[in-house]
C-alpha cells in the first residue's frame, strides 16, 4: 500500500521489518534518492499470512487494517492520509525460493535470475542478477567473474 501524509511522520527511521502485526514491512517512499522531499510517502507492505486471510476483502477494508497497523506499529497519533493506495500482489512472495541465485544452461547460453531464487526481497533480485551476470561471463571466459 502507498500512504501519503499531509507533514512528516515523526519515527527516527526510514525504514523497518515489523512484527506481531498485519504488516511485515514499512519504508518511508519519501526517503530514497530522487523522491520529492516535501512529500510524505509511505509503503506499507502485509505479511504473507495476513494477505492470504484477507486477500478478498474490499480494497477500503485493507487500507483501515493497514493504516491502523501502521499507527500501531510506530505508536505514532494517527493522522488522516492524503492519498492511499493499496494493490494486491497475489504472487509477490515465492512459497519456495530456489536454493540457486540463478539458472544457467551453458550449452544453450540462456538464463534466468530474479528474486524466486535468491530470496524475495530486492537484495534477492539484486544478488539474483549479479550471480547471472558473474555465470555469463564465466561461460565467455572470464573465470574470475563468477559471484
């Protein structure tokens, strides 16, 4: 879900992995590189097992849990958003991530990499991609390449 708030949410962080709550993840938009720093942006994603709990009920139904987790979890006042939008991504977290960073057919020279291998988060994507890239040169000769 994205959250954008009329003034800065008072939370010394930019960012945290939440427990015991409809959410298991929250990240000030707003922060990164190149975002617009007189908006407040927030995303807010939900845990897996709360998502399959709920993944039917009406998107204005997500968006009040959320934010009142939100509240929660930062025991910051809550204060009215701007601006919500909450998405349903149904296949966003794999139930089984391949042990591997990443599949390569050398014969073939075709691969394929993201974050089902190597974790679900962009770190997995990340380290996904830079795992193909270090076997693709490897596959060119270039031995010291392979992450």
């Amino acid at each position: 879900m994205l959250v954008r708030f009329p003034a800065r949410i008072d939370v010394d962080y930019d960012g945290a992995f939440v427990q015991d709550s409809p959410l298991s993840w929250v990240a000030r938009n707003s922060s990164k590189p190149g975002r617009h720093p007189d908006t407040e942006t927030w995303i807010l994603h939900a845990s897996g097992d709360w998502t399959q709990r709920h993944l039917e009920e009406p998107p204005e139904t997500i968006r009040e849990r959320l934010l009142d987790a939100f509240w929660d979890a930062t025991g910051v006042a809550a204060v009215p958003p701007g601006y919500v939008v909450a998405h349903r991504w149904r296949y966003a977290l794999p139930t089984e991530p391949l042990p591997d960073r990443c599949l390569f057919d050398g014969d073939l020279k075709i691969g394929a990499c993201g974050d089902w291998c190597a974790g679900p988060r962009i770190e997995g994507a990340f380290l996904s991609g830079a795992a193909m890239a270090g076997t693709v040169l490897a596959s060119l000769g270039h031995v010291d390449c392979e992450v």
